[in-house]
C-alpha cells in the first residue's frame, strides 16, 4: 500500500539524516509502471533547522516492498537512477 512504502522509506532511511540531523518526511506523490512492475513514487524531504522542509528528491518504492530507488518525478516523467536498497 502507499502507507507500507512511505514507511520502508522511514524503516530504511530512519527518522533523521544521519550527517545534519535533519528530520525526514516523505509522502506519496504518484506510482509509474516501468519492466511490469508497479512503484510508489515518494517524494522526500527533510526539515531545515526546524524552520522549513526542503526537497531532496523522490524515491520509487516497488509495490512488492523488494526495492527503493533514487530519482526524480515531474510533471509526469520519471527517472529511477540507483538502487538504494533491496531485499
């Protein structure tokens, strides 16, 4: 489900960004369908100094919950980059 992908973001990523400190959030924004095989798309961001959230990219998480990748998605176009975890 889309509430099961945003929280292996959260699982695998955690709650802060390890180097700032920086607290995460990530939401879903869409799903594409790419080789067969259906991902959330999740938009990430983190909050700046408890001021405001900033974006630091999108990550696509496989419907089957095996993979997250880095990326982008806008206006309807995506582009996975690196797979940054699988199982």
């Amino acid at each position: 489900t889309p509430e099961e992908a945003t929280e292996l973001c959260f699982s695998v990523m955690g709650e802060k960004d390890k180097e700032t400190g920086f607290a995460f959030s990530f939401g879903v924004s869409g799903a594409v369908e790419t080789k067969g095989k259906q991902y959330y798309v999740i938009r990430g961001s983190w909050l700046v100094d408890n001021s405001h959230l900033s974006y630091i990219g999108d990550f696509f998480v496989s419907a089957d919950g095996k993979e997250i990748y880095s990326g982008t998605y806008f206006q309807g176009e995506y582009t996975m980059d690196n797979v940054i975890w699988s199982e």
